[in-house]
C-alpha cells in the first residue's frame, strides 16, 4: 500500500500536513515523496509569436535559484508529435537565473530559425532538481512568415478524371509548415496538417 508522509518536516503534526505518500510502499530510509523539493523549477506556457520568445518559469523548490541554467528550445520538425533525436533545436544558450522560493520569472527573447509558420515544439532547462518532469514544456511555436514566400506555381482547374489541385513553391531559404493552412475555393475547404515546404 501507500504510506501517510509528513509534508513539511518542520511544520505540526496536523492532519493538513500530512498527505499519502507518492510512492508504493512509501519512502522509508529516503526524502518523503510529498515534501517540498529542495530545488524545482516548473516550465509552463512556452509561447512564440511571430519570433519572439515567452515563457513562466516557477520555483516550486524549499531553496532560491540563483545559477547560470542551460535552455533550449526544440520543434518538432518531422511532426510525429514527440520530443526526439531527429527534431532541430533552434535555440540554446545559458541564462543567469534567479527566483525566489515561491516566485516566478518571465522570460522572453528573439529567436531567429531557417523555419516559418506554426511547429508543435518543447521548451526546457537543464537544471539538476528532484522533479524533472516539469522542465520541460510544449507549445505551439508561430514563426513569422514573410509576405512573398510561397507562390504558386501551378494549378489545375475543372479536370475531366482528376480532383483540382495547385502546387505551392517556396521561394525563400526557410523550412515553412503549411500546418492549419486554410485553403478555400467555391465548392471546398481543406485543413492542411503535417505539410512543410522546403
């Protein structure tokens, strides 16, 4: 079963300072699986809006973070809607990071990629803290995308045995997702998803 864990060592035995421990068979020997890590930082809403950067960043830890954190960003650039090896980071560096026990930090800065239009992608920072599943956060990155990218190239219209169709080109040097791409004529609408332009 599940054992009851104290969640602040140093607080009263209340029954409000009590909770059932996260582990099976409970912690014995070790940190109490409900007590408040010493460090952890918890990434939430990673955002990008025509290139530039936000994220919230929460100390949930016991302790202030005051240290020079790696980050980096990752887009899912094969679309298969996971965080692996193949996918591009586009962005990494070290930052000077400070919060305080219970606070937050917004952080927010440009990224210039080869990439245009939407990509699911990860935000995380590499930080050694007891809960690392919360380092790492998704969102929809959107890239700014210049006016005079994509032309068409050729078309088809009203074919005798086959559906219409066009053929997008892309002109510039940058990889552009046609993901959510609406595309409308006077008897359809189509809804592209997992499309790149290279």
């Amino acid at each position: 079963g599940y054992s009851d864990e104290k969640v602040s060592l140093n607080a009263s035995n209340d029954l409000g300072n009590w909770s059932n421990s996260l582990s099976f068979r409970g912690t014995p020997g070790y940190k109490n699986s409900v007590s408040i890590p010493d460090y952890n930082i918890k990434v939430a809403s990673p955002e990008m809006i025509n290139n530039t950067f936000s994220v919230f960043l929460y100390n949930n830890g016991a302790s202030i973070i005051d240290q020079q954190i790696p980050i980096q960003i990752v887009i899912d650039a094969n679309f298969n809607l996971e965080n692996d090896i193949n996918d591009p980071i586009i962005y990494s560096a070290v930052y000077p990071i400070y919060i305080d026990v219970s606070d937050s930090l917004f952080l927010t800065f440009d990224v210039n990629c080869e990439y245009a239009g939407q990509f699911l992608g990860w935000f995380s920072v590499n930080i050694e803290d007891e809960w690392i599943e919360d380092n790492v956060n998704m969102g929809y990155f959107h890239f700014s995308l210049p006016a005079t990218s994509i032309i068409i190239n050729e078309l088809m219209i009203a074919p005798q045995d086959l559906g219409e169709w066009i053929e997008l080109y892309n002109i510039s040097d940058q990889i552009i997702s046609l993901d959510s791409l609406i595309m409308i004529d006077t008897k359809d609408t189509t809804v592209l998803s997992n499309v790149k332009l290279e």
